[in-house]
C-alpha cells in the first residue's frame, strides 16, 4: 500500500510539473496579466487533500482503539509552522508566476530545475544532509545551465517583449527557484521538530495547511488588486 501510495504520488507530481507551467504560459500568451489568479491557481486545489485525509482517518478508526485516534494529527506548534512555510510558499508561487509571464517555458523549466542547487544547499545548512558525488554533479551541471541561459537572455525572448522585462523575469524565475529550494528542507526540518509520529495522515495535514495559507496570500493579492472584477 505504501509503494503504490508513492507511486500515485510521483504521478500526479509529474503531471502537475510538466502541465502547469504550460497551461500559465498559454495563459499568459493569449493576453492574461493576472499574476495574483495565476499564484493562487497553484496551490487553490488544495480542498482535495481533504479526501485522502478523511481516508486517512477511517483507517486509523479501524486499525486504532477510538480514544487514540484524533480527527486532526497536527498540534498547535506545528500548525504555525506549517502556516508560516505556506505563506512562503504564497510567494514563491506569485514570483514563480511573474516569471512564467515573462520567460519561455523551457526556459522557466531550466531555471528551476536550478532548485536543486539550493536544495542541496540549505538542506546541507538547516538539516545537516550530506553532499555526495551525485548531488555535487547535478548542481554543477545545473549551475552552468543557468548560466549559459543567463548569457543568452535576448536569443528567446518572446515578441513585443522589452529586454528590461525578460532580465527581470530571469531574475524572479531564480528568486522562486531559491525559495523553493529554501522550502523543501525547511519542510524536512519541521518534520524533525515536530515531535510526532511522521504518519501519512500527518504529512498531508502538513500539506493542506501549507497550501490553505498560501492560497490565502494570494486571495489577498487578488482582493488588493482587483482581480476577481
């Protein structure tokens, strides 16, 4: 069950990475502007989680006497901390979005595939990971990726489009790859500290709390922006 649950997992994860930055760029190309709506898109699904959640819990109503099992896992000190990586999730998903706006989609795809530079970074910094061959190899070789795109910002930069306005698209599309890399082992050490049991159940309470605050960052962008007239 464990193995077909990841598996479900990396599926649905691979089609959301290689679909969703071609349906915003589309988006984008065919006249829209709403940076905020295009954010809030990214993580505005998150009601979903709530179905496995609540399959979560009639397993655990089976398997578990009735005074041990809790409708919610999270305890207050790690619902802040799942709240708070929301919010920064809410802006990397914004930046991500004033990116994709401006730069080609195999261009948005090469950069952020620099996440792993910063992933390997900070997660070396706040949970201690180890360095090994495969990972030093893939940052260097995405490191020289971005590089190279950075040297040649002009030769796919989309028509009607000011060099000023794509730099700055480059610039933000590595923000958002930074953060990101950022996040993911801010994630890993909010697991260590949480002094819990690591279930399945807890891990998508964790998941739906993120995404539920970073949706709510940025309906406040659309409201401050007038997005939803």
């Amino acid at each position: 069950m464990r193995k077909l649950l990841l598996v479900i997992n990396c599926f649905i994860l691979a089609i959301g990475h290689c679909g969703g930055p071609l349906m915003m760029r589309l988006y984008f190309i065919h006249g829209g502007k709403r940076l905020w709506f295009s954010s809030w898109l990214e993580t505005g699904g998150w009601p979903i989680i709530l179905f496995p959640i609540a399959c979560a819990y009639l397993h655990r109503s089976r398997t578990q006497p009735s005074a041990e099992n809790k409708l919610f896992l999270m305890k207050p000190r790690l619902i802040i901390a799942a709240a708070v990586i929301g919010i920064l999730t809410g802006v990397d998903d914004y930046i991500y979005a004033y990116g994709v706006a401006r730069l080609p989609v195999s261009t948005v795809a090469l950069i952020i595939a620099s996440q792993l530079v910063f992933t390997a970074v900070f997660a070396f910094v706040l949970v201690k990971q180890k360095f090994t061959s495969y990972s030093i190899n893939a940052v260097f070789l995405l490191t020289i990726g971005a590089g190279v795109l950075g040297l040649n910002t002009s030769s796919d930069r989309p028509k009607n489009e000011s060099y000023r306005e794509y730099v700055l698209g480059f610039v933000m599309t590595v923000g958002a790859a930074a953060l990101y890399g950022f996040i993911l082992p801010l994630v890993e050490l909010t697991y260590k500290k949480a002094k819990q049991e690591i279930s399945y159940g807890l891990v998508l309470e964790i998941q739906a709390v993120m995404c539920l605050f970073a949706t709510a960052f940025s309906t406040i962008g659309m409201l401050v922006n007038n997005d939803f007239k």
